[in-house]
C-alpha cells in the first residue's frame, strides 16, 4: 500500500532531506571515526562536489563545521556526565586527533577550557541537587544557578513555581533496567521546541499520516516516542535535534521525509509521569536536577527519549503518561 501522492516538487525536496538526515544519523553515530568528504558523500548518493554544497545550504553549516560541533557538544556533555574520565580520554573517544586539538575546539566553542567547563557543571549540579533533597529550601545563590541551568525550560515560570512544581514531580517511581534496541522510523525537526505543542502536533502528524496507511499503528508491540539528540544547554537552540519516532520492523521501507534508524539500548533510568502539556520540562528536570544526583548513576551518552504510553484525550484529566528514559552508568 503506498501513501498519498506527493506534488513533484516536494518529492524531490523530500528526497534531498531523506539523504541529509542519513548522513547526520551516520556522522552521529561513527563519531569518533574519519569521516571524510568522499565518505560521507556515498552515504548521501552524492558527488562529493555537489553533496559539499548541499549540505552545507540545507543544514546551515559546512559538513566540517557540523561535524566539529558535534565533537565539542558530545564532549561537553561526556566532562559533565564522566567525571572520573580524563580529558585526553573524552577527546579521543570524541574523535579529536590530539588533547591540543581539543583544548583549542573547545575553548572557541564555549569561551572556557574544558577543566573550567566540568567544573561549572558539576558545581551547578551539586547545587540543584542539594536544592532538592532540602524539599525546595534554597538560597539566592543557588536560584540563580538552577534558574541558568535550566532556563530553557523555565518559561516565564518565577523561581518559587519551580521549585514547587520540582516537590510536586520529583519522581518517586523510577526504575533502572535494561532496555532493548529500537529500530524505528522517524521525521525530524531542527530548531527550538521547548514549550511548543504546535512542533509536536506536526511531527507526529505528518507521521502518522506515512505509518496509519502502512499498518503500522496500533500494533501490540508498536512504541510511539520522542528522541532527542542533543543537550538543550551545550547545543544552540536553532540547532537542537528532535525526532518524532514509532518502532518498525527492521527493513520497513521508508521514503521522502521519514528516515529509519536504531535507538541504542543498555541501561536506562525509566521515570514514569502523568503530565499536562506543559508540565515535561519540569519533569525533566525533576529526574535530571532531583533523582539523578542522589542515585548512584550519571548519565551515559546514548539517545535520550520519551515514551508515550496513552493517548491523552482517553484519559480521564488528559494527562499524558509518559516514561522519560534517561541512559545511564554507575558513577
């Protein structure tokens, strides 16, 4: 069964997009590898000449620039989440040729060294997670530091309404396990999305609209998610990555603007919420800023992703139950 007919012109802009997502899905996940123009090129079924260009008008970005900022922005998140782990350590796994290399990416990208970036981090998480575990009772010092970590969540939300949705959502129900790989198919977006229903609705609209008519929703085993790439605080908001995703079967033909990938799976710590719409950024921070600091864990650097697990408009208060699954590793 095939979807509804596409005017030409789409069909081919979608294909440009198809192509481009699977590059950035194959840089993504070799990472730490060579990634060269050629390479990358016969991934994208362009000349290398050609895809050069190309790239770089649709994303924004030249493909070297692109691929240097993922480096950074992995190995930003990886000196806050690893502690224990050297710098020399997280570069090379980042795929930087030298610590010097490094030293000089990083500090252009973040106007700080990267001892100087670990350190702000973690002080700042200390800080929230002492905030919590006092049951909101904080100083100025440290609303001001929760207020700047988490700022992309906050809205126009004061201080005290955080802190009182933080007591409110600290989840108590979460769960550490293992978790299986997912292949799924997927529509994605580039930009902000914190605190905008209106890109969800879209994304997963559009994706329903491919999957309903290839029988791919409503199955017992089917998985409907959101995955996010990047970290809202090392990433800029106009290039923050979020896929709208279902579970497929693996080989599930796709075309235009859905793509397919793997989620990786391992250990994750599995949250479990009734929200309202609005209510997911303090979820997330109530799991990251509450729950994460006082577990024994830190956080790994695979695929985040929240899993839906009811349709809201069948709930009896149309709350969203949601598991937000975090991957984790023993501190």
């Amino acid at each position: 069964m095939t979807g509804p007919a596409r005017e030409p012109g789409k069909h081919w802009r979608e294909e440009y997009i198809a192509r481009i997502n699977r590059v950035i899905d194959y840089i993504e996940a070799h990472l730490a590898e060579r990634l060269s123009l050629d390479r990358l090129a016969k991934v994208a079924n362009f000349s290398p000449f050609h895809f050069h260009r190309i790239f770089g008008a649709m994303v924004g970005e030249t493909l070297n620039q692109f691929i240097a900022r993922l480096r950074t922005e992995k190995a930003a998140m990886q000196l806050a989440a690893n502690p224990k782990k050297s710098i020399t350590e997280i570069a090379l796994d980042c795929g930087f040729s030298s610590s010097a290399t490094f030293a000089r990416a990083f500090k252009d990208r973040f106007s700080m060294s990267a001892t100087e970036w670990r350190e702000s981090r973690n002080s700042s998480l200390r800080k929230i997670g002492k905030t919590v575990r006092n049951g909101g009772k904080t100083n100025s010092k440290i609303g001001e530091a929760t207020g700047d970590l988490f700022s992309y969540v906050g809205g126009s939300n004061s201080r005290q309404q955080w802190r009182d949705k933080m007591k409110e959502l600290l989840p108590v129900d979460v769960e550490v396990k293992e978790l299986p790989e997912l292949n799924v198919a997927y529509v994605r977006h580039i930009g902000p999305y914190a605190g905008q229903f209106e890109v969800f609705e879209s994304l997963f609209g559009r994706l329903m609209q491919w999957a309903g008519p290839r029988g791919l929703v409503g199955g017992p085993d089917t998985q409907i998610m959101s995955v996010y790439h990047d970290d809202p605080e090392v990433t800029d908001e106009d290039k923050l990555r979020l896929d709208a995703c279902i579970t497929v079967p693996e080989g599930t033909p796709v075309d235009g603007e859905v793509g397919q990938m793997k989620v990786p799976g391992g250990k994750f710590a599995v949250a479990h919420f009734e929200l309202d719409h609005d209510q997911y950024p303090d979820a997330w921070t109530a799991l990251m800023g509450g729950w994460m600091p006082q577990s024994g864990y830190q956080p790994d650097d695979r695929l985040c992703y929240e899993w839906y697990r009811n349709d809201p408009k069948e709930h009896p208060e149309g709350k969203c139950v949601v598991d937000i699954c975090v991957p984790v590793r023993p501190l």
